[in-house]
C-alpha cells in the first residue's frame, strides 16, 4: 500500500469516527422562558399558590409561540411541572399533535440527558424558568445568558453541535 492509499484509508477510517458522533447531536433545541403568568395581584393568582396559570396575554404569547414554531419540524416537547410552562407548551404541542413531557424544574441534568438519549437528532423545544433556561443552553454548549425576571419574549435557537446560539424576541 502506498503512502497516499494509507492516508486516504486513515482519513476515511476518521470521518467514520467521526460521523456517529455528529448523528447523535439534536439538530436544534428552541428554548423559551414560560409565557406570563396570571398577576400576582389578581384575585385569582392568589389561589394558585406558586403554580399560576397564564395570563390572557401569557395565553396569547403561547399562540403566538405555536404559530412561529408550528413548520420548525419539531418532533418533543419538554416542560416543568409547572401549569405556566405546560400552557406555554399547549398550543404547540396541539398544532403538532405532541405530548409534551413534564420533568422537574430542578433537573436540568436529566432534562439535558434525556433529550440528548431519547431524541438525537430531532428538533425539539424546552419551555422553562428565568432560572433554568440559562442552565439549559449552557448545558447544550452555548455561552451564559441571563433571563430577566420580567422577560418573557426571548426564543432561543441553540444548534448544540457547535453552540451557536441566536435569541430573537417574539
């Protein structure tokens, strides 16, 4: 064999490595901090405890969520257990016809894994927290964001093989 067949035989024998790897990769993770919630202030708000339901704008921003992401091919969804996160998720998931899967708020690690086990590949959505949806793209390779306590309209597109990450307002 010559010298040049042995390098084409190592670079194919590379790319094949190589290839695996890149096929397990989530195509893109959308991230978005959960719609508004009902006002703290409101009568009803005040029966919900620390698990409030969306507002009548909170409602219309999850509409408008679904609209934007309805032809992005994705194929989960994943939620907190929170109702606000849930009905963030709703109309989405309806258009699409998805379950979305609830885990805790407190498991970014398990939320990551299992989107990285269960759908390599796909496209998916994460609804979160002012408080998790940093650890989230953090986790999938993008750089340190901060969500404000009163932001509600930033949509994040995280490509994690590579880190790349655009936020849009919506």
């Amino acid at each position: 064999m010559t010298h040049r067949q042995r390098l084409t035989v190592a670079a194919l024998a590379a790319v094949w490595l190589v290839l695996p790897a890149a096929a397990l990769a989530q195509k893109l993770v959308f991230v978005v901090r959960h719609a508004e919630r009902a006002d703290a202030n409101s009568s009803t708000a005040s029966t919900m405890g620390t698990d409030p339901l969306l507002s009548v704008l909170g409602e219309a921003r999850a509409a408008k969520l679904a609209s934007m992401l309805a032809d992005s091919g994705i194929k989960a969804i994943f939620s907190t257990e929170y109702k606000r996160t849930q009905d963030t998720a709703k109309p989405l998931a309806a258009k699409l016809g998805l379950t979305p899967q609830s885990l805790p708020a407190s498991d970014t690690a398990g939320l990551v894994a299992k989107i990285k086990t269960a759908h390599s590949g796909d496209v998916v959505l994460v609804v979160g927290h002012s408080n998790t949806v940093p650890a989230v793209l953090k986790a999938f390779g993008g750089p340190d964001v901060t969500v404000g306590d009163n932001e509600y309209d930033s949509l994040f597109i995280i490509v994690p093989a590579t880190g790349a990450m655009t936020r849009i307002r919506y």
